[in-house]
C-alpha cells in the first residue's frame, strides 16, 4: 500500500487546463493571474474601470487564455464577468468557501495564484448561473421582490403611527393596506376626525361592526404621530407606483422572451393575489415555457414567475433531477464518516427560487389534491419544516419534468393518493407477513 501512494505522489495531478487564468476581485482593484510561462509578470493589478476591464480581456487573449476563474465577491464581480463572457471566454463562477487558500500568508497575489493553479488541474467547478437573457428579467422580478417588501415596511409605520395615537384599527381589521383600512387611513391624513365618519367607510366582507370600529378609532390624535403617518402613506403610495413602472418592465422583458406560440388552456380558478402583477402573467409564462406551471397544485403566478426568472427555462444546465433539487437545496445531505450517518439534514440555502417553493409547499396545507395529501401526510410522519421541504422538493421535481418533458401536469386527486398510499401500505405488510411466516388476510370491514 504504502509503494502504491509513493508512485501515485510521484505522478501527481494533471494539468487539465493550460490556458487557465483567475482573477482575485476587488471592489477598487482586481489582481489577474496565468500560467508562469504565458508572460514576464504572470500577475498584474487592473482597476475596476471599465477601460481596464477590456485591458484584463486584452491580456488574457495575449497569453492564450481561453477560461477563467474567480470568486463570487459580493456583486463587484458582475461587471468584469459580463466583459469576459462577451469577450468569448469561459468564466467560471466559484465559491469562495471552496476555494479557501493553504494555511500561511494570505494575499490578493497568493489568492488569484491559487485559484489559477486549481482551475489549472481541473479542480473548480463554476456555479450556476443563468443565460444572459434571463438575467434581465430575474434583475427585474428581483427588483419587483424589493419594492414589495419595502411597501410592508410601510405598512408596519402606519400601523405604528396609528397605534402611538391609539387608534386600534388593527384589531378590528385584518388588513390596514385593504379597501377600508386604505379609505380610513386617507380619509385621517385628509382631515377627518370624527370616528363614526370613518366608520362608514367599512366595506360589507368586514366582519366588525361599524360602532366597533368607530369605537377603534377614537384617540389622541397628536401631530407628530399624524405627520408620520402622513409621510408613511406617502412612501406607500410612491412605492405602488414604483411597482407599476416595474409590473410594464417586467411585461417587455417577457415578451421579449416567447418562444413557444399558444395560449395555456384553462385551468381552475384561483383569484389573483394582491402583490401578483397587473398583466396575464400566466399567458407570458405559457409561451416563454411552454407549459403552464401553474397548474400545479400551490403554485400561482407569482410562484412560477420568481422561479423561472431564477433559473431560467434551460434544464439542459442539471444533468438530472436529482442534480437540480440539489443545487436548490432540497435533497437530504449526505454526511457520513466511518459508515455511519452523522446527518441528513439539508443545507442552508438563501435561493429564492427555493423560497418561493417552500411558501407554495406550506400553501398546501388545505388542498384537495394529491400534493396537499401528500403535504399532509409529511406533517403526519415529521415536523412541520421537513414536511415543507419535503413537499418543496416535489413541486421542484415536477416543475424540471415539465421543463424537460414539455408535458402538463394533471392532478388525480386526494383520493388517488390515498388509494395509491393504501395499496403501498398493504403490499408492505404482506411481504414482512411473508418473510414472517404468515398470510395476511384481508376482510370486509362490515358497516
């Protein structure tokens, strides 16, 4: 054993890619490196202005590079990675975590010398990122995500402003952002004091009363709190005109991405959710993919919309499922150490394509179909958090079959499923009867 490592040291690892480089970057400078032999200074220093990232590009085509690695710093290495790609290299988009140096004096020139030297032998492998077309619009349904937080955000300093006067509107209503929390607010920040004015301003699906709510609405109305409210309204309201312009921009990057001709067929009915965009999302969707996502039990239009603008319509980039529920975090570890499982959990992930699947998987909980049957059973067997992942990672595993297969999705019922569920059980505990010796024996259960 110990002559077969000597000879196997000796031999050592083989260079894979001689004409590899690796930038270390930076958000003022990036240092860039090659092979030792492709030039006199095989390091060099480059700032992050334009003009020099086309200088880096001139140097690598100089020294033959044709592939290139670096670590995915913040967002400082967008701009050079777009420059390199239309430039015609490969660029390789790797961990930092992964990448960690040897033990010892660390600098930005041991760092881009170290990554060279793995790229060199084949030792990185880039992360996944999606063609340069979908990029736009996840910039975009990114955008979208945040300008719909930061009207929450809003949301929560009315309800502060108003709760500092005591006006207890929030525990008559469920919504201050609704039709009648939104007339009631307006309707303050315009002048109107009187409570049982503002209560006629309740809307008929309100289940309290109109003397309960003007009974909320009775406070001290102090000037400091009335002009907050008065800004946090506003900042409301700039921010749902935000959401428009995004809504049209989000409409053009879509359409500018059809490739499917036809229209989805129709499904059931699902009313539209209030942060849903303003454009039939669901036709878009169709003709970019081809297939209607949302016919997938949890999964709306929003869902679907944050998922492909994440990972695009090309599955060809996961060579299987498995491989795509991986990268999503949804599959069971693996951490095994002496033969024994040390841990099964799954990672960590901050994806918000995984996000997204997780809030559609817990939507589930009240669905007549064979996925919220199945969701349902998950709870049954585990806790609510590895019941969600669980039905995240088949809504995930749908979701690429249908990519890659181009077939709809066609639910067979909580019913189907618990029959199938059924006949699983059964054949379970006739085969263990069996190696026990025993017959199973069915019966009619008599009424």
């Amino acid at each position: 054993m110990a002559q077969r490592n000597r000879a196997f040291s000796r031999g050592g690892l083989q260079v894979t890619h001689p004409d590899a480089a690796a930038v270390d970057v930076g958000g003022a400078t990036h240092y860039a490196a090659v092979r030792p032999d492709a030039a006199d200074e095989p390091v060099r220093q480059f700032n992050c202005f334009t003009a020099d990232l086309h200088a880096m590009a001139d140097w690598f085509e100089q020294c033959g590079v044709k592939i290139v690695a670096m670590e995915s710093t913040g967002v400082y290495w967008i701009p050079l990675y777009e420059v390199l790609e239309r430039r015609g290299f490969e660029v390789l988009l790797v961990n930092a975590r992964h990448v960690k140096n040897v033990s010892g004096r660390k600098s930005d020139v041991l760092d881009c010398q170290w990554l060279q030297q793995l790229l060199s032998f084949g030792l990185l492998r880039g992360a996944f990122r999606p063609a340069d077309h979908m990029c736009a619009l996840r910039a975009l349904s990114r955008q979208r995500a945040r300008l719909l937080r930061d009207q929450g955000r809003y949301v929560q300093h009315m309800q502060k402003a108003m709760t500092l006067m005591n006006i207890q509107l929030t525990n008559v209503i469920s919504d201050v952002a609704g039709a009648t929390g939104q007339k009631i607010v307006r309707a303050i920040v315009a002048g109107e004091r009187d409570p049982g004015q503002l209560a006629t301003y309740r809307d008929a699906r309100i289940h309290a009363s109109e003397a309960e709510i003007a009974a909320s609405l009775l406070g001290n109305w102090r000037d400091e709190h009335l002009f907050a409210l008065r800004q946090a309204l506003a900042a409301f309201d700039f921010c749902g005109s935000q959401l428009a312009e995004c809504d049209a921009q989000v409409e053009r990057a879509m359409a500018l991405l059809h490739k499917h001709p036809g229209s989805p067929e129709p499904g059931k009915r699902r009313g539209r959710g209030r942060n849903a965009p303003r454009f039939d999302v669901r036709e878009h969707l169709f003709k970019l993919c081809g297939v209607d996502l949302t016919r997938i039990d949890g999964i709306d239009v929003t869902t679907a919309m944050t998922v492909i603008s994440e990972i695009g319509t090309d599955m060809t980039r996961f060579a299987t499922v498995k491989h795509f529920t991986s990268w999503l975090g949804l599959c069971p570890g693996t951490k095994i150490s002496g033969g024994k499982v040390l841990g099964a959990a799954t990672k960590r992930s901050v994806n918000r394509a995984t996000q997204a699947l997780k809030l559609a998987a817990a939507a589930l909980r009240a669905s007549k179909s064979a996925l919220g049957a199945y969701y349902r059973r998950m709870c049954a067997r585990m806790d609510k958090g590895k019941a969600v992942t669980a039905a995240a990672h088949k809504l995930a595993r749908l979701i690429y079959l249908m990519l890659t297969k181009g077939q709809e999705y066609t639910d067979k019922g909580q019913l189907y499923y618990e029959e199938r569920y059924r006949e699983r059980v059964v054949r379970s505990l006739a085969k263990k009867a069996n190696e026990l010796g025993m017959l199973l024996v069915p019966f009619a259960n008599p009424d």
